[in-house]
C-alpha cells in the first residue's frame, strides 16, 4: 500500500489511464481484425479510411508509437491491391 496520499493518487491515476489505454488498443485490434475479414476491395477502400481514422487517434493519445501507427497504415493499404 502507498506510504503517501501522492503515490495513493498516483495509483489511482495510473490504474484509470491503463483501463483507458486497454480500451483503446482493444478497439484498434477489434477495427483491424473486421478490416481484415473484408473480402471486396471497394469495400477495404471505403471501410480503410475509417480504419487510419483509429489508428491515428491511438498514436494521438499516445497509445502506440506514431512510427507503429505509419507502419501499420502502410501494410493495411497493401490489402486493398492485394485482394
């Protein structure tokens, strides 16, 4: 247990911002996986832009690294040629 009522507060802070974090990289995983799973091409189009929409509000909150977030937009686009 915490010594002081600022490392109290801290964990308390620091449990809230993983459930936070948690919930966002399920809900990019979830978004990839269903992109995935497309078949049509002109769907993975329409459907890619809803997709780097999530990626790029996790690297904005600082969930995944920006460079995660450019590499991983990078091989989902190559989907959509390849299918």
């Amino acid at each position: 247990m915490p010594t002081h009522k600022s490392a109290a507060k801290r964990m308390k802070t620091a449990e809230r911002d993983r459930q936070k974090n948690k919930r966002v990289k399920s809900n990019l995983r979830a978004a990839i996986r269903d992109y995935k799973a497309i078949k049509s091409g002109q769907e993975k189009a329409a459907e890619f832009k809803e997709l780097t929409s999530v990626i790029d509000s996790a690297a904005k909150k600082g969930v995944i690294h920006k460079n995660k977030a450019a590499r991983t937009k990078s091989r989902l686009s190559r989907l959509i040629k390849t299918k």
